[in-house]
C-alpha cells in the first residue's frame, strides 16, 4: 500500500531524487530537503516486483495530482507515483471523492 504526495512523490521517492534510478539495491537512504531529514525507501524495482500494489489517497490537496497521474498526460512520468508499474502484478487506485472530483475512479 502507497501513498501519494502533492508533489507526486510516493515510498519516499522524491522528485529529482536519485534513489529513483538506483536499480541496485533494494532499500535506499534518502535526503529530503524541504523536511530537512534522512529517510529510507524501497526503489522502484521491489514496488514494481509486487503483485499487488495499492495507492489509497485522501483529500481534496491531492486532486490536481490524481487529475494529472491518472489523466494520460506525458509529463505526468515526471512524478514517482507515476513510475510505480508492476511488471507482472496489478496496480489499484483508491480515490476518495474529493482527491479526484473529475475522475471516474471512485
């Protein structure tokens, strides 16, 4: 189970971070500079091992980012939440009402 930033982020994977090319380990130590910590990750490649991936978001801050993941626009591959595809696994949505006022998702 995921969450989803505003920004897109998304188990700790930041835009622009470099633990979203790391395809070597499983596990990566983050900084995170606009909360001015360390935190740890799994990297895109054990996300995209699951066979069952679930992305729950809440809140109306959310529907500009969930319009734009889940809109079929190209610069939404831009955002780490958009990067989370199981290679043999299924990815669910869960969107409450107001984190995607315009999506049929819910």
């Amino acid at each position: 189970m995921l969450g989803l930033g505003e920004d897109g982020h998304t188990a700790s994977l930041f835009p622009g971070s470099a633990a979203l090319n790391d395809e070597e380990h499983l596990v990566a130590a983050v900084y995170v500079d606009k909360m001015n910590t360390y935190r740890l990750t799994l990297t895109l490649p054990v996300l995209n091992a699951g066979k069952e991936v679930v992305f729950l978001v809440a809140g109306a801050n959310k529907a500009a980012i969930v319009k734009e993941l889940l809109g079929g626009q190209t610069s939404a591959m831009n955002y780490p939440a958009a990067r989370i595809q199981p290679r043999e696994g299924r990815l669910t949505w869960m969107i409450t009402a107001d984190a995607a006022p315009e999506q049929n998702t819910i």
